[in-house]
C-alpha cells in the first residue's frame, strides 16, 4: 500500500511542479497514521516510503536535497505524533533517501547524503556510508 501511495503522491507532484520539500513532508505523515503500523514495520515503512520518493524524483531529476530534507522533516513530525523515536525515523528516512540514488561516487548520492546531514529539529544525522569498491 505505501509503495502505491508514495508513487502516485510524488508524480502528482512532479507533474504539478509543486515544491518537494513541503510535499515530501506531508507524505509520510498520513502514511504513518494511516497504516496503523508497530514496531519495526514504521521504521520499514518509512524507509521505503523514502526511498520511493527519491527514486522517482532521481529519475525526473527534480529537486533530490529538498525532497530529501521534506522527507525527514516528516518522519520526525509523524514519529512525534504517533509516538515513536523521532531520531530513528528520521535515520530512516535518511537511509530509504540513501539507498534510492545507489552509487556513493554519483551526484545524486552526494546530493542527498549532503541534504540529509543536516541538523532537523535537534537531530544530527550521520548516516553510515558504504565502502566504496576498488573493483
């Protein structure tokens, strides 16, 4: 359900040419409250929510550090709201962003861990950067 709703949310907002920091923060949070969700399940659904979104704006190449930051914005407000670690939503969000550019030499990847490093509400993100292959 999430993978459907991030999807259709974020091109309705590429095709309108909205602002992606805003919308990629109201996305997550009806999907937090919507879901009902527990546990270990929000912090998944929130990483894949994340890294649909990213995903689909790398691919329009779109704004990828705004919808980045919206993204964690929203995961620490709907964390708030529903009760659960705001730190860890946030690093899933992080995570869910990260994963969707792939290559850590890209410029997608740069650009996003650069958005996601920042200091959100208090949170400072330090996000674990896989090893680069020598092959």
């Amino acid at each position: 359900m999430t993978t459907t709703v991030a999807s259709a949310a974020i091109n309705g907002v590429l095709q309108s040419g909205c602002d992606l920091a805003p919308a990629t923060q109201g996305l997550i949070i009806p999907i937090l409250r919507g879901t009902r969700l527990v546990g270990a399940e929000v912090l998944a659904a929130i990483t894949r929510t994340a890294k649909i979104a990213i995903r689909r704006v790398a691919e329009s190449d779109s704004d990828l550090e705004g919808a980045a930051a919206g993204l964690i914005r929203g995961a620490i407000q709907g964390a708030n709201e529903i009760g659960i670690h705001t730190a860890d939503a946030a690093a899933a969000a992080a995570t869910g962003a990260l994963n969707a550019v792939g290559d850590v030499r890209s410029s997608a990847y740069q650009t996003v861990l650069a958005a996601v490093t920042q200091t959100f509400r208090g949170i400072m993100l330090t996000p674990n950067e896989p090893a680069i292959s020598s092959n």
